[in-house]
C-alpha cells in the first residue's frame, strides 16, 4: 500500500480537527503536535481554543464521533436498531420488553437524571 503520508498529485484534499486533550494543553504538546503535523506534510490551516461549555452545547465530540456517539447520546433508546434475538440471547428479555419496562436508557438521559423518553 505504499507511504500513507508520501505526497502525490492526485490525492484528493482532506480536512480534520486535532484535540489535544485538556491535561495536555501545554507549550510543548501544542509545538510538538504541529512539528509532528508539518513533518508528515500536513498544513495547519487555523489554530484555536474552544471551552469545555461550547464543546458541549455543540455537540462537536458528539458529532466527531457520530457512529459510536449517536447510540451512546444522541440517539433516544427507542430509536436503536437493535437485534431483539441477539438482546434476547444477551439479557434474557426481548429489545421490546427492555424499552417497555423503562430499563433502557441513553447516556445523555443519565447525566441529565431523566429516565424517561418519548
């Protein structure tokens, strides 16, 4: 398969956010993060900060990570796709008799403190 990072003509543009995690947003890492980024080739178009709040009320972890996001917060449980015989074989009672006995919830319902939904 060759060099992922090898320049060539015909590679399409691609765009992407780096995070650095909040413990690690020091000098070095910032420097080290860009070093190791122009090294292989990539262009930093913008730099910036965003606060704990506007990541949150965004959604912008949520969206980044939408296939595993939108079944752990996004999506309400009754909006799953779930294989009730694998659920079945799993836990002993049916997807549909989880979501009727109120047992299944999502983690946004959770820190929120809502056990219900529509």
């Amino acid at each position: 398969m060759g060099n992922l990072f090898s320049s060539q003509a015909n590679v399409s543009t691609n765009s992407a956010y780096v995070f650095i995690k909040p413990h690690a947003v020091t000098k070095k890492v910032k420097a080290l993060a860009k070093s190791v980024l122009k090294a292989k080739g990539i262009k930093i178009i913008k730099e910036g900060s965003l606060s704990g709040k506007t990541i949150d009320e965004k959604k912008l972890i949520d969206q980044h990570y939408y296939a595993i996001a939108s079944k752990a917060t996004i999506l309400k449980p009754n909006e799953l796709n779930v294989p009730s015989e694998k659920f079945k074989g799993q836990f002993g009672l049916s997807w549909e008799d989880a979501l009727a006995s109120g047992k299944v919830f999502n983690a946004i319902l959770i820190a929120k403190g809502t056990t219900s939904f529509p």
